[in-house]
C-alpha cells in the first residue's frame, strides 16, 4: 500500500476515535440536555451516530491536514532563513534604451 494512503487511513481512523471520545464527553457531560434528548427518542441512537459520523469527517479533515503540515521535507535541509529569492545578477540587468522624445504617447480611445 502506497505511504500516502496509509497515512490517511491511520490520520482518519486517529480523527474518527477523537470524534468518538468527543460524542461521548458531550453525552456524558450532558451539553445541552443530550444525553435526556437521547435516550428519550426512538431516533436517539440514529441521531448519535449522525453526530459522530458528522465530527469525525470533521476532526479526520483536521488531524490529516495536521499530519500533512507536519511532514518533513528533505529539500528543506540547505535553506537557513529568507525567502529563497535570488538576487538579479548583473549579466541580466537592464538594458538601456533610446527614446524618441519628440514622439506624442497615443491616446486611449474614448
């Protein structure tokens, strides 16, 4: 399986368990009288996973961005500082140009 894929199925799985202690803190907790508007419906077992499926989309998203943002690239290792810009070496310097100075600029059309 290519490192790439692995990644994201350990990243996904990671996000989807956080999700999963998430649901069950706010059920727990009781946030927003929860845990009553659960177990006192029929679709409360039904609205429980919704809400687990919906924040582990979520926290799967962010911990593989995190996971992404944090790999190392090897390129990096030469570079100490700066924005990588070069300095414009003399051999492509400007060159200069003769104007005529009696020409009239044109003029847009109205």
């Amino acid at each position: 399986m290519p490192k790439l894929i692995k990644l994201y199925i350990t990243q996904v799985a990671i996000g989807f368990g956080i999700a999963g202690v998430f649901v069950a803190l706010l059920l727990w907790f009781d946030i927003a009288n929860l845990w009553h508007l659960v177990t006192h419906s029929s679709d409360g077992p039904l609205a429980v996973l919704i809400l687990w499926v919906a924040n582990g989309i979520v926290f799967a998203g962010v911990q593989f961005a995190i996971a992404v943002m944090r790999m190392k690239d090897d390129d990096d290792d030469d570079h100490h500082g700066g924005l990588g810009q070069h300095v414009m070496r003399q051999e492509y310097a400007t060159i200069p140009a003769r104007v005529d100075a009696t020409r009239q600029p044109r003029r847009p059309r109205a």
